[in-house]
C-alpha cells in the first residue's frame, strides 16, 4: 500500500453512481446530504460526477448518513468484488476491501489495513451497532473510541463499538499491518459495546 490513493477513472464513476443512486433513493438533496456528512457540497457534487478521489474519513461520513456500510459505496452489493475496487486513503489509514458476506442480518466487510506512523485518523461515526474487530500481524496500534481508545500490538486483535468517533493511529516508528472487519447490521437498532483485547 502507498501513501496516495489511485483510483481508475471508472472506479471513481461508478463509486458517485453508487452514492447518487443511494442519495436519491432517500430522497435527500445534494446539499443536504453534504450539510449531514460535514462535507463541501463542492465536494459531494465532485465526488458524485466521479472526478474527486475521497478520503476514507469522506466515504465514512457520507455512508454513515445513508445508512449503509463503506463497501455499499465501493462496490456492488450481490456482486463479486472486482479487481478494480480502490484502495481508500484517510489521514493515517490505507484500506483495501477484500471480501463482502451477509449472515443473520449481519453485513461484514474484510479489509487489508496499513496504518501510517505519525498521524493520527480520526474516522466519524458508523450507524449504531456497527464493531470493529482488528487484527495486528505486525506493529503496534491505538484504536477505538475517540474518549478511550487501546492499544493493540503485533499477534494480538481487539474490538470496539465504532457508532461513535473513533481513532487510528500507528505507536512508534514503524507502520502497523493488520486485518480489519466491520459487523455492520443491516436493520440498524440500537446496539451499543465496549472495548476488548485478546491476546493470541
């Protein structure tokens, strides 16, 4: 993973058809949508006609007010995942969606997850009962709620509640490589959890 995010053209196109389509469906104007994400409606309407690249922490926004999971807006939904779904770029965080499966009511989303060593990423809310499960393979993290979040080295993996604000960030030098899922319900309700560390 790099430090720039690089989507094709056609990437770009059809991630703004997914969130216009989404965006009408709710009957939610452009300048609605980008006033509840906290995003320039400049920006919206680039990301929209698919000649803005967006940020992970944007995607994250703009999913959350549509009520869908991040890969809603990456790929298909019902589709096998193409190989030219984008990696997405935030602050600290390089993220590459590999795989998208439904069991019980329960979208889960698989990425590939490099976190940058100083910077800190401050991703917005998820929809209410979305968790986050990490896997740290190599490096040391501080992950989860913005008020608490924790710490979780190499061979280790955690948890956390992410329907609030939420922190990435890579402790020391060197660059933390891991695996994270997101549980996201897809009849959200009102779910809420804490934090946990398992050690391997």
């Amino acid at each position: 993973m790099g430090n720039s995010a690089h989507w094709s053209a056609d990437a770009a196109a059809a991630t703004g058809e997914r969130i216009r389509a989404l965006r009408g469906q709710r009957g939610i104007s452009l300048s609605e949508l980008a006033r509840r994400a906290g995003v320039g409606k400049a920006t919206l309407s680039g990301l929209e006609t698919g000649t803005r690249n967006p940020t992970a922490e944007t995607l994250y926004a703009i999913a959350g007010q549509l009520g869908v999971p991040l890969a809603t807006l990456l790929s298909t939904p019902g589709e096998p995942l193409g190989a030219d779904v984008p990696e997405v770029q935030g602050t600290a965080v390089a993220a590459q969606l590999l795989e998208v499966f439904q069991d019980g009511g329960i979208s889960t989303e698989l990425y590939r997850l490099e976190i940058r060593p100083g910077v800190l990423q401050t991703s917005p809310a998820h929809p209410a009962g979305v968790v986050e499960y990490l896997t740290v393979f190599s490096g040391t993290a501080r992950v989860g709620p913005v008020g608490d979040p924790i710490v979780v080295r190499s061979g280790e993996h955690a948890s956390f509640a992410s329907d609030g604000p939420h922190v990435y960030a890579a402790l020391g030098e060197e660059p933390v490589h891991a695996s994270l899922l997101i549980r996201h319900p897809l009849e959200v309700s009102e779910v809420s959890g804490g934090s946990e560390v398992n050690r391997s």
